[in-house]
C-alpha cells in the first residue's frame, strides 16, 4: 500500500470513529458536517472526498459495525457441532457485543438503521453476503439433519434474533428491567426451543 493510500484509509477510520463518537454523544440530530470535521480534526474536503455527504459516512458507519457484529456472529458458530450448541453460542455473542460495543450497538439498533435497512435491505445484505452465506449454510444443514424445524430461512432467522434484538433494544433504551447476563443465561434455551421441529 502507497503512503497516499496509508494516509487515506486513515482519515477514513479518523471520520468513522469520529462518527460513531459524535453520534453516540448527540444522537442522529448532533452528526452534522461541523461536528464531525470538529471530532475528527478532518477536513470537509475530505470528508466530503471519501463518504461524498453525511448520509454516505453514516452508512459505512453503520455497515462497518453491521460487518464487525456479523463476523462474531460467524465465529461463534464455527466451533459448535450441534444446533443447540450454535443457537446457544449465536445468541449469547450477540448480548455480548450489545454490551461490549453499547455505542455501536445503539447506532446498529437505531431508527437511522430502520430507515436504511428499509430503503436499501437488499444493498446491505448484498454487501455482507460473505459473512451471511456462511451462517445459512449452517443453519441450513441442521435444517437438512432434522435438528431444526424446516421452515423457511427468514422466519428461523426471525425466531433466533427476534427476541435477541427485543431485548437489545430494551436494555439500549436504558431500562434497568433488563440484565444482559441474564438475558445470556434465559435466552439461548427459550430460543433453541423455538426452533425445534
């Protein structure tokens, strides 16, 4: 890599992290071009070069984390054997990342992310499909072994992160009726069970 392409992929992580601090700190509202330059002692030209708008670096922004959460998703699933061990593993790595990145976590769960996973759904699973391919074919082998009920991807993929997401969200919201470590211990099993055919 050229010390120009070095020096650009610099700024860009300076105006990602930058992001997810200013966003993290003043919600949707406070990531302006201000802020961010501000936060991340990046210029508007640059920002303006690398992410073309506001909109363009909160996207990557949030397919950064997406990539990042769907990565310890795939890795949590490629030491299990079974499908109860997967589903167990799968849904205790994802509280752990809401609890070990609340930040990212809240941007990932945000309404910003629900208007741009309606407007754009196909683009953003397009672009993780590496990381998602993976994590189908391993679901769909249990399926195909008859550990899991054989129902259609979406509506297993709907029971497995369904309540995950719910309970994310709720705890995100900041409500003290959630405990995330218990949520680890309950979850897995009520979740597996779900899933039985």
């Amino acid at each position: 890599m050229s010390p120009k392409q070095q020096r650009g992929e610099e700024t860009v992580d300076r105006l990602l992290d930058a992001a997810l601090r200013v966003y993290a700190a003043f919600g949707e509202q406070g990531v302006t071009v201000g802020a961010l330059t501000k936060a991340s002692g990046v210029s508007l030209g640059s920002l303006y070069h690398h992410f073309g708008s506001v909109d363009g670096l909160m996207n990557a922004l949030l397919r950064r984390w997406l990539g990042r959460l769907l990565a310890e998703l795939g890795a949590s699933l490629e030491r299990c054997r079974t499908a109860r061990t997967g589903i167990r593993a799968l849904v205790r790595a994802y509280l752990t990342f809401v609890q070990e990145h609340p930040d990212a976590a809240r941007l990932l769960h945000s309404s910003y992310a629900d208007r741009l996973g309606m407007a754009q759904a196909r683009q953003l699973r397009d672009a993780q499909e590496a990381r998602l391919s993976p994590m189908t074919a391993w679901m769909q082998r249990h399926v195909d072994s008859g550990e899991v009920a054989s129902l259609p991807m979406p509506l297993i993929e709907a029971l497995v992160l369904g309540p995950v997401v719910a309970t994310a969200r709720r705890w995100l919201s900041g409500f003290d009726d959630v405990d995330l470590d218990e949520a680890a211990r309950v979850l897995p099993e009520r979740v597996w069970r779900s899933l039985l055919p």
